[in-house]
C-alpha cells in the first residue's frame, strides 16, 4: 500500500521572506493561500510582474529596508521606521540623511569593524594553538627518539 506524499508547503509569510516581499503588498491569493516547494521555485525562477515590482519598487521589508539604509534592524527601530518603505522613500532618506540614519550607520560600521577585528583576532589565535600543538608533537616526537636510541646504544 503505497501512499502519496503531499507537496511540502509553507505559510504565505515564510514565502514572502524567501521572496524578499513585503507581504501585506502582495496579492491577496498569495497572502491567503499555503504555497508549496515547487510554487515558489516557480516564483523564484519565473518571477511575475507583481513580484518583480514588489521587489523593485516596495514596499519592502525590514530587513531589505535596513540593508538599503546600511543599518541594522533594530538601527531601524531606534530610528522610528516601524512601517514598510518603499524605494523612493528609501532613496529620500539617503539622499538627505536624519540624524538617527547618520548615527545607526556610523554604529553599524562600528560593529562590522569591531566584528573584523574579532574575526581576526580568532584566526591569529586558532594559528598561535595549532603553531603550539605541532611543536608539543614535535617535542613528544624527539622525546621518543631521544629514549629509543639511548635504548639502542644501552643494548
């Protein structure tokens, strides 16, 4: 008794953020309805019209509006932006930056200083360990032919 296997489906908003759509903008069969793995393969490789303007023009999404802007999401709430913006919008803020927008980029840059500096910092660190790990082998490594060959001459 075989059994066939429903198609793999997911909520509309889960669709939407593989999409990068804002989904409130989205048609409203979209927003209502489970789409499947291959619907939205089909969504990604052949995009609609309505998609593609989505995506172009907006509204868009937090985290699309916070890459746009160069700041982080939560840079976005400090900043008051709670609703979607669309390009244009976007285009405006970068075209003449508030002050919390200066402020969250100059802090955003920071972190992704800081988290460079980490990053290398680790590496540094991982190769000074293997660096001493290779010469504790070596040492054990001279220790056991150092005792060997005493035990060789002893014989």
């Amino acid at each position: 008794m075989s059994t066939e296997r429903s198609p793999q489906s997911m909520k509309p908003s889960t669709a939407a953020q593989k999409l990068g759509i804002y989904l409130p903008a989205a048609p409203e069969e979209f927003q209502k309805n489970d789409i499947t793995r291959s619907e939205l393969n089909e969504l990604l490789a052949n995009p609609p019209e309505w998609v593609v303007q989505l995506r172009l023009n907006g509204p868009h999404p937090r985290p699309i509006v916070a890459g746009k802007l160069g700041v982080s999401n939560a840079g976005l709430a400090r900043g008051g932006v709670d609703e979607a913006l669309t390009t244009t919008q976007i285009q405006e803020l970068l075209a003449a930056p508030p002050r919390w927008l200066v402020t969250e980029r100059r802090t955003q840059a920071d972190v992704r200083e800081e988290n460079a500096r980490l990053k290398q910092r680790d590496k540094e660190r991982a190769e000074w360990t293997a660096k001493q790990e290779r010469i504790a082998e070596r040492e054990a490594s001279d220790a056991a032919n150092r005792a060997a060959r005493a035990e060789r001459e002893n014989k």
